[in-house]
C-alpha cells in the first residue's frame, strides 16, 4: 500500500511540527523566520503527501479535511509571503493535533 508511505510521511510532519512548537507561543512565529519557515515547509509536505494518498483511502475517511491540506500547502508554496500568523497557528494548533489522531487511526487500521 503506497498510501502508508504517505501517511508516514505526514505521521512525521506532524511530528517535527510538534517539536518545533513544543513551549511556543503565536509570538515566537510572528518573530522566528526560521521557525516559521519550518513549520510552513512541513505543512507543505503534509499537503503534498496527502495529494498522493488514493482517492480510496481519502473515501474511506472522509472525516478527515483533505482538501483544506492540500490548499493550505498550495497556498504556502506560491504565496508564502502573505501568510497570516495567526491563522498559521490556529492551523498548528487545533487542526494539525486533529490530523494527527485522524493518521494514526488510518495507519492503525491499515496494519
């Protein structure tokens, strides 16, 4: 199943992203090019995995907002420029930890 590489993948963004954040607040983002940079390349990297992942699987759970992924890494890649830090981390915050559970459930069950 090519889907569990994927799914791995973004098992390990999400992780990273974790790290990257652990003890921050909106304030270390707005004034952190190179946190910022590093959760935004991982978000990035998320979106482009799920892009991967088939059309069954992304059927089989359709709980999970695909879509509002892959926008936010096409958003992130040809206009990085004009992200908003407080949106960027509603999105750390309260999607991504909801992906997070939403992955291990898929990966757990494709096991």
């Amino acid at each position: 199943m090519n889907d569990l590489l994927y799914l791995s993948n973004i098992s390990e963004s999400i992780k990273l992203i974790g790290q990257y954040i652990k003890n921050k607040k909106i304030n270390d983002i707005k004034n952190s090019t190179i946190l910022r940079d590093a959760v935004c390349k991982r978000l990035e990297e998320i979106g482009e995995n799920i892009r991967k992942i088939s059309l069954k699987t992304k059927k089989n759970y359709p709980k999970v907002d695909w879509v509002a992924f892959v926008e936010t890494r096409n958003f992130l890649t040809h206009v990085y420029q004009m992200i908003n830090v407080h949106k960027l981390w509603e999105i750390l915050r309260k999607d991504v930890p909801t992906l997070k559970k939403q992955i291990e459930k898929i990966i757990e069950d494709a096991k």
